[in-house]
C-alpha cells in the first residue's frame, strides 16, 4: 500500500512544532526525535489499516501513549501531553501538507 505521507518530512515538521513550542527543551533532541520516528510509524500504520473507517482518536491516543511510555518512561509525567501535541502538531501537518481537509 502507498504511503499516506513522507514520516521524515513529517518528522522535520513536527520536531520543528516541538522545539519552537518549547515546552519539552529538557529532553534531549535525540530522545524526542526517537520518540516521534515512533509515534509517527504507529500513526502512519494506524491510517493505513483503516481503508474507508474513521480515524478514531481515543483508539490512537491509546496506542500512542503506550508506546511513548514505553520509550520515554523516565518522562511519565509529561507524556499524556506529549502525545496531545503530537496529535495536534501531526493534524496541522497533514492540512499544511494538503493530505487532509476541513470542511
């Protein structure tokens, strides 16, 4: 199956998100880029198992969650919003990329 998108464009832009937010500047650049190489793979997979259902965001919160614990488990207290981010950052991205609309 095609690729819904570039991970390592995706990957520069959301990295990007991350570092001019700000509010992660404690961890290392390499322990958040591991972190998001693998919140996007689980994301990219997740769209394309779907075929015509909905993105459900509770079914991929949950997933995302427990993988950025399982690579970030010394940052526990801050990985809820961690992955709220990225899923913000990720739909920004996927508008900014022209890959999804709003009506």
């Amino acid at each position: 199956m095609e690729e819904i998108f570039d991970k390592n464009e995706a990957l520069a832009n959301i990295r990007t998100k991350f570092e001019n937010q700000g509010d992660f500047d404690f961890m290392k650049p390499e322990e958040l880029s591991a972190a998001l190489t693998k919140l996007i793979a689980i994301d990219s997979a997740y769209m394309q198992d779907l075929g015509d259902e909905p993105y459900d965001e509770d079914v991929i919160y949950d997933r995302l969650f427990a993988a950025a614990n399982e690579t970030l488990p010394q940052y526990k207290t801050y990985l809820m919003r961690l992955v709220d981010d990225y899923m913000d950052f990720m739909e920004q991205y996927l508008v900014e990329a022209g890959i999804i609309e709003w009506e």
